[in-house]
C-alpha cells in the first residue's frame, strides 16, 4: 500500500456502511462512473459492467434512479460498485446492516458465493451471521487483536460438554437430593424460574461426561417432571464475550 498504493488499491473493492450512493444516477450509471474512477480497461469495460449487474441481481433494476431503490437494492448496487474491475480482495462493512431478513439472507447468499472467487474482509457485529459466512475469524477489543481462528475453534474453546439443562417442576425443591445421589454432579444452579411454575437448571458434571440418561432416571425416581432437557450449546457470541472479558481481565 505504501509503496505501490494505485497498484495496491486496484487488488481492492470496498463497500462502506451505510450505502453511500449517487442517488440521482440509475443502477448501471453508478457502476460505469465506478469503472470509469477505476480506470477499468476501456475495451472491456461494458462487458465488466454487465457480468457485475448480472452477478449483483441487479439487472432488472439497472435503469432504475438509486433513489427509488430498495435498501436491499441499494447494499447490491454498493457491492457491484466495489466488484467492478475485478479486483482481488473485497472489503465490506456491515453489509447487512438495516436490511429486513429476506435481504439479508439473498446478501449472505451473495457474499458466499462471492467467496469462492475473492478473499472477503467482512466486518460485522452481528456474530450469528459471521457463524455462516467466514471461514476465519479476528476478534478485536479497544483497537487490539484478541483472538484469530476459525467459528468452530473458537466456540469450542468456551464449549461445557459436561452441562446439561433441564427445565423442571418440582414444587418440593427435590433436586437438592439429586445433587447428594449423582457423585459426578459438580453442581446445580438455578438459571430461571418461569411463570408456569417450572424451574430452569443447569447441572454441571466433574468431567467431560453426558450425565442426561442419569439425570433423567434420578428425576424420575423422585417424581420430578421433566419439561426439557439438553445440553448446553455454545454460540460465537459466547466465544465473543468470554474473549473480551478475558482480555479486560
């Protein structure tokens, strides 16, 4: 970048937040005026202009004004603003950001499949949808790096395969007695009391051991319902905030 910066910048698209468009231009008159800034190839230009409306979906819209657009259509007339001229690494900040859950998922849809030809740089809050659309993850905290690795490796990190959730009525308090029968049992906390009278526990083993078939029969014999029971999931936002905690720490 320091060195070569128009060679650099070339290798790089970018789609801001917040979609900042030429509202008074229509579809393909934003792209062209894109390719033009990136001084694409002149004899290949129209043929780059088209392929990026076709792969964006956004032919049917392309004598449309910007402003008349969907905010849907607006994140895919960014996307092919940054797509033109081919270049290698594409940036995209919050692409789904205000969208309503049709558009985002044609805009994830989009991306994966803009995946497998460019190195994407995706940056998000919404940790769900970095879950289905990286392949790697960086997490930062006040400007500094905290984690790098991929969704799975950073949720097993923080993954509790010995607890167990079980959602119960039990009016005499009897899993205290469950407690005392199951010696693999390292303890039973309380998560949530519902208005239907059921209670919410979680129950943690001393070792990385399913206790549910044991549990299960334990409550059985002491006449406890049970509502549900399953183990605890592990999400990246749990990965997340046991990350930064850590790092304030």
């Amino acid at each position: 970048m320091l060195k070569k910066p128009k060679k650099a910048k070339k290798q790089i698209g970018y789609m801001p937040e917040g979609v900042p468009l030429y509202m008074d231009l229509t579809t393909k008159e934003f792209v062209t005026y894109m390719a033009e800034i990136k001084q694409v190839d002149k004899k290949t230009r129209k043929e780059q202009i088209e392929k990026v409306i076709q792969q964006t979906g956004l032919k049917d819209v392309e004598k449309k004004l910007i402003k008349n657009l969907s905010r849907g259509y607006k994140q895919r007339v960014s996307m092919a603003g940054a797509l033109v001229g081919e270049p290698k690494i594409l940036i995209l900040d919050e692409p789904t950001v205000g969208l309503d859950p049709k558009q985002i998922t044609e805009i994830r849809n989009l991306i994966k499949e803009l995946g497998k030809t460019h190195t994407i740089i995706l940056s998000s809050h919404i940790l769900s949808e970095v879950s289905q659309i990286c392949n790697k993850v960086i997490i930062l905290n006040k400007g500094k790096i905290i984690a790098v690795d991929t969704p799975e490796n950073l949720e097993n990190k923080v993954i509790h395969n010995n607890s167990v959730y079980v959602t119960i009525e039990d009016p005499e308090n009897k899993i205290k007695i469950i407690q005392e029968k199951i010696e693999d049992i390292k303890k039973v906390e309380l998560v949530q009391e519902n208005e239907d009278g059921t209670k919410q526990y979680v129950i943690e083993s001393k070792e990385e051991i399913d206790l549910r078939k044991t549990i299960f029969a334990e409550l059985a014999k002491e006449n406890i319902t049970i509502f549900e029971m399953k183990k605890a999931d592990t999400t990246l936002e749990d990965a997340f905030m046991k990350l930064i905690e850590g790092g304030e720490k």
